[in-house]
C-alpha cells in the first residue's frame, strides 16, 4: 500500500491515540479476529453443503456488529489506545463475534444431523458452466439451478461431467435433517 493512501485510510478511520491501551487485551483481540476469519472461511464449506437461504447465514453474521459496535465502541478505544471510526469497530464484531455464532450455528446444523437419508428429485431449471480456477480457466465447472422447496439452489459438478449435466432434466438429491431444521447435502446427481 502507497504512503499516501495508508496517511489517507489513517487520518479518516483513526482519529489519534487516547491512551497507552492494553496491549495483552489488543492481542487478544486480534487473535480473535484472526480466529473468526478463519472460522468464516470454514464456514464457506458447511455453507455450500447446507439447504438454506443466503439472507440466513448473513443476517445471522452481521447482526452481533449492529449490537456490539455501540456497546463497546469507547471500551475498544481505550483497549487498543486509538479512537478508531465506528466502521471498524463493526468490521471487527461481525468478523470475530458474529464469525464466531454464524459458524456455531452451522457447525450445528451440519455436524449432528440425523443419519437417516432422503432421496428427493428436482426439475433442473436452468444449466450454465462457470470458469475454471485461476491456473484452468478453460476447464469449466457445470452447475445446475433447481427450486429446493421454494429457494433456488445452484449444484455444481467437475469437468468431466460437463455433456450430462448440459443435456440433464432433472436432478437426484440425498439429503438429511439437519438440527436446526435446515437439510444437509450428503451428495447429488443427474439425470
């Protein structure tokens, strides 16, 4: 990052120091935050696995910044010595307080789901391919669109399947009840 930019992102969301602060709560803190964001990345995975919608998993995220940020916004400043802009401190709640309950409850929901599998079917209602990764760009992955119960679901499947899923009419899922009511994706296919 350019000198000036970093002057710039400092004199607008950091006002100046107010204190010393605490440096053993401040490291604290950023463990956590560091642990939260690793938790969301984590998260991704029982997210794609997991039948349910994305306003969910977001209100669920961003909710704990809305309510912390004012509770705590004097106390972090004295903490890490530095009067920070409020966005920060809504930055720093969603990603290690609401990281941290987002992935309690999936992890929830994911983890202690009945054993009991259920094959449903679905009509396939759109198909498309997306791009490879960054070193493959040619190699693209086909997916599905099918109404799961009223939400649009995308499957997505490899390369090697890509003339069965184009040409698919309908799509064969194995799932399981989830904990918290939200179905698990134990595996798909189609036809």
């Amino acid at each position: 990052m350019s000198r000036s930019l970093e002057n710039i992102l400092r004199k607008n969301l950091v006002k100046g120091r107010v204190s010393k602060g605490n440096k053993k709560l401040d490291n604290i803190i950023v463990f956590l935050f560091i642990l939260g964001i690793a938790l969301l990345t984590c998260e991704i995975y029982i997210y794609r696995k997991t039948l349910i919608e994305l306003k969910i998993p977001l209100m669920i995220w961003l909710t704990p910044g809305i309510v912390l940020t004012p509770i705590f916004y004097n106390k972090l400043n004295d903490i890490d010595g530095m009067k920070a802009h409020w966005s920060l401190h809504y930055i720093l709640h969603s990603c290690m307080t609401g990281a941290f309950v987002l992935f309690s409850f999936m992890a929830v929901n994911y983890f202690f789901a009945d054993n009991e599998v259920v094959s449903k079917e679905f009509k396939v209602q759109e198909t498309g391919s997306l791009a490879g990764g960054k070193r493959s760009r040619n190699k693209r992955s086909p997916y599905v669109v099918i109404n799961y119960e009223g939400m649009e679901k995308q499957l997505v499947f490899s390369n090697s399947q890509m003339d069965k899923v184009m040409n698919s009419k309908s799509a064969v899922l194995k799932v399981r009840k989830g904990r918290l009511g939200f179905d698990v994706l134990e595996n798909y296919t189609v036809k």
